[in-house]
C-alpha cells in the first residue's frame, strides 16, 4: 500500500515535469529547423556581403597579440550598430558582448582576433596592408563569423531562453589572451563555451572534433649553454659550447623515443640554436630553444622536468653550465584542450541537423596547442574545425603558411554554427550536467 501510494506520486510527478517540458521548450522538429533557419540567414546576400566585407578590411589590417585595436574598435561599432551591450576593454583589445536575458543559463561563443608576424605572399585585391604582418590562421573570419552569428542572434532574439556571451579575444598566437580574460573574472557565470576553427585540411561543408583532449598541452623553452671560447686549432683551450648543445639535443630526443610510453604522444623539438660567427673561433655561448607538447599534465610536467635536467646535466658532461628559461609570463603553458563528452553530443546534434550527420566527423587529436584550453579549464568547453577546402576557389596552404588562403563561403557556416549550437544549447540546456574534467585550475 505504502509502496503504490509512493509509485503514484512518482508518476505524477513525472507527468508534471513531461508537462512543463513541453510547455516551455520547442518541440524536436522546431528545434532542428533552428540551424537551418539560421544558416539560410547568414547565407543572404545582404548578410553575407556584410561578414565578407568585415572579414576582408580587418584582413588588409591585421594586428599582433594584444595589439587589436583597430579590430576590437571594428568589433564594437558593429555590436553598436546591432544594439548589443558588452564590456570593454577586457584583457587590453578584449570584448565581450551580451544578448537574451542577462540571466542563467550563460552560454559562450569565441573567437581570436591576433594575426601573425608574417608577410603575406597571395596577390590579391585585400591583401594585408601592413608589412610583415598577416592573418594567416584565419582569425579574421573567426571575428566575422562572431559578428555573423550576433546578427543572426539579434534577428531570432525571441528565442534566447538565457544569456548568450560573445567572446572576442586577442592575442591567441602564443600570448594567452584567454587566460588573461578569465583573469578579469567577466565570464565567471559561464555555463558552457563553443569554438571554432576554419581548417584549411577539411572540405567545405564539413564539420571535425571529437570528444576528450583534441589539442595538445604546449610549453616553450629557451637555454644557454656557457662554455669558454677560443682558437678553433686549440679545442684543448676551450669548453666547447657547440659540441655540448650538440649533445644536448640528441639526448633531448631520447627523452620520447626511450623514457616515454609509445602510446601517449608527446613532442620535444629544438628550433633555435645560435652561437658562434667565425669558421675558426670557438664560441663563449650558445643559445637553443624549442616547444615541447603532450596530452596529459602529469606528462607534461614529467617532460618539463626531464628538459631541464637534460640540458643542464648534459651540459656538464662537455665542461660546460646551462641555464634554461620557460618565459611562461610572454609565452604562458596551454594546458590540454578537453571537449566535454556532453557538449560533443550537443554539437553532433547541431552540426547534423544543419550539414547531415554524414558530414559531421571525428578526428584523431592534434599536437597543436590552442589557448581555448583555459577556458577548458575553467568551465565545460566545446572546440570544433569547420571545413573550408575547395580546390575550385584556390591551393589551400595550411594555417601559418604565407600563402594562406580563406574560402569565404566558409563564414556564413561558421556564423550559424555558432548561432544555433548556443541557441540550442540554451533552449536544451539542463543543470543537471556538471560534468568531470580531468583538469583543475591551477598552475598548468
Ligand atoms: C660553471 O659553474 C661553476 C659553478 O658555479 C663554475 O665554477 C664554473 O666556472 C662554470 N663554468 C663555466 C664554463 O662557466
Ligand atoms: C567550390 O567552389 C566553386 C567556385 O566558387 C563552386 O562553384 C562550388 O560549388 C564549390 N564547391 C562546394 C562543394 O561548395
Ligand atoms: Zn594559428
Ligand atoms: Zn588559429
């Protein structure tokens, strides 16, 4: 008796909560036209011409970490324009714009704003203007396709259940900007963030992730190894400082091939070494430096550690002393780049609805490093590559190279991938998901 009188409750309750659902969120089929609704906004010419003219002047001006200016300044006279309030500055250039309600839940979306220190080599009508300077990761469509997707936000505001947060952020390249905009504390109530990347390997029309770690873990390292120079003809005089670096790099190497487990990918490459000007005059000093990457903290640490006893102690061998620098405060360690399992099925569902799930694929991680880990780090993140390769429009070089090429056709995607997966996440959104991250916050 006890017993069916608590079954009934329970099924009442149940009853009542199925009922709220319905009352209050869209139904499936609505909620699947959502990202096609969105695309075919970001795909009008009107919409279009708008992000591909945005995304073409702040290219003819690319800007350096932390030197976003003119961009940030671009960025903030368009969110004006679309009557969006937003903080500025946030880490310097950073700003971060608000739609919906200005309560919980707060979702994010991101984009990086930096160009490189590169000089660009494709001839073409907007080429950069700035010499030496180039966006060559296509961080200027990462900012159109933001901009995209606050217009496309701002056009179907009624149905933001929530907050949405726009997060344009400088200094991706190697500066942290990221971190530096957690720091300031304004995306403390984010519930979730999505980013994404135009992929120069992938074609158009697809979308590539997966769940768990995607991006390596990255640190940066830079020795000096001090010896004592002299006459070539007389070694006997000298420290050699060449032959210690020398020696120092190949040990460097035996750190993955011999004390590294074969199944957990980690990375030490030596791309600096200077020293010496003459062919006949041992140097004093040399100078080496190199990246070194893996896919776990406790790896990476263990490798950080070994680095510096490695030069150190190798350097010993041949007379010599060593010092070695991280830099960490111009060069901050990324840590690992974690998708949520969650947030990876979220985006599934998204990305199938508007591409088909036959082009929503999953990748095997990446050595690189992005700085979209901290946000990882701080609440469950969501990081993506959206396909852009069309051999019709051009040679797709990969991100960095001088001859970077952007499909353009890619933006309106991009933009109504963000829109709709942030859309979404709000109006499926329960707080029931705090999910477990390998990661705490803390000195990676
Ligand atoms: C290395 O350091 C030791 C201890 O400080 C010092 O005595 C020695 O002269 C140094 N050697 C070189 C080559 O700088
Ligand atoms: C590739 O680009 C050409 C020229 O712009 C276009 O006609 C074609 O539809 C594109 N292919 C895809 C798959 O979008
Ligand atoms: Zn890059
Ligand atoms: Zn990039």
């Amino acid at each position: 008796m006890a017993l069916r009188c608590c079954l009934n409750l329970i099924l009442f309750s149940m009853c009542l909560c199925y009922a709220q659902f319905l009352c209050s969120s869209p139904i499936p089929e609505e909620l699947s036209q959502i990202p096609l609704n969105f695309l075919q906004y970001a795909k009008s010419p009107e919409v279009f011409d708008w992000m591909v003219d945005i995304r073409r002047k702040i290219h003819e001006n690319p800007e350096l970490g932390f030197e976003e200016f003119e961009t940030s300044k671009l960025v903030r006279a368009e969110l004006d324009r679309l009557g969006i309030s937003y903080e500025y500055p946030v880490a310097i250039t950073g700003v971060v714009g608000f739609i919906g309600t200005g309560n919980p839940p707060f979702v994010a979306i991101r984009a990086d704003m930096d160009a490189l220190a590169l000089q660009e080599g494709v001839a073409w009508e907007h080429k950069s203007k700035v010499p030496g300077k180039m966006h060559a990761c296509g961080h200027d469509a990462h900012v159109a396709m933001l901009l995209g997707a606050a217009k496309i936000l701002v056009e179907h505001r009624h149905l933001i259940q929530g907050t949405l947060v726009l997060v344009f952020q400088p200094a991706e390249e190697g500066g942290g900007g990221a971190k530096k905009m957690l720091e300031t504390g304004v995306l403390n109530n984010v519930d979730a963030i999505f980013g994404a990347h135009v992929s120069a390997k992938y074609p158009f029309g697809m979308v590539i992730s997966r769940p768990g770690p995607i991006l390596a873990a990255s640190g940066f390292f830079e020795a000096v190894i001090s010896g004592k120079g002299g006459h070539a003809a007389l070694p006997h005089h000298t420290f050699d400082p060449i032959l210690a670096a020398s020696n120092i790099i190949i040990s460097l190497q035996q750190l993955i091939s011999r004390e590294t487990d074969p199944l957990d990918s980690q990375v030490v490459t030596v791309a600096k070494f200077q020293g010496g000007d003459a062919f006949n005059v041992i140097p004093d000093s040399v100078t080496i430096g190199g990246t070194f990457r893996a896919f776990s903290k406790e790896s990476f640490i263990q490798l950080k550690h070994r680095i510096v006893e490695v030069i150190t102690k190798q350097a010993n061998v041949q007379r010599c002393n060593a010092t070695v620098e991280f830099n960490e405060d111009q060069k901050p360690f990324f840590p690992v780049t974690l998708n949520d399992q969650d947030l990876y099925e979220h985006f599934r569902a998204v990305a199938g609805d508007m591409l088909g799930s036959k082009n929503v694929l999953d990748m095997q991680p990446l050595m690189g490093a992005e700085d979209f880990a901290f946000y990882c780090e701080a609440f469950p993140g969501f990081f993506y590559f959206v396909g852009m390769k069309n051999e019709t429009v051009g040679k797709f070089e990969p991100g960095h190279s001088p001859y970077y090429i952007v499909n353009e056709d890619v933006i309106p995607y991009g933009a109504a991938l963000q829109a709709s997966i942030a859309t979404r996440y709000l109006l499926e959104y329960s707080p029931k998901s705090t999910s477990t991250k390998g990661y705490s916050r803390d000195e990676l």
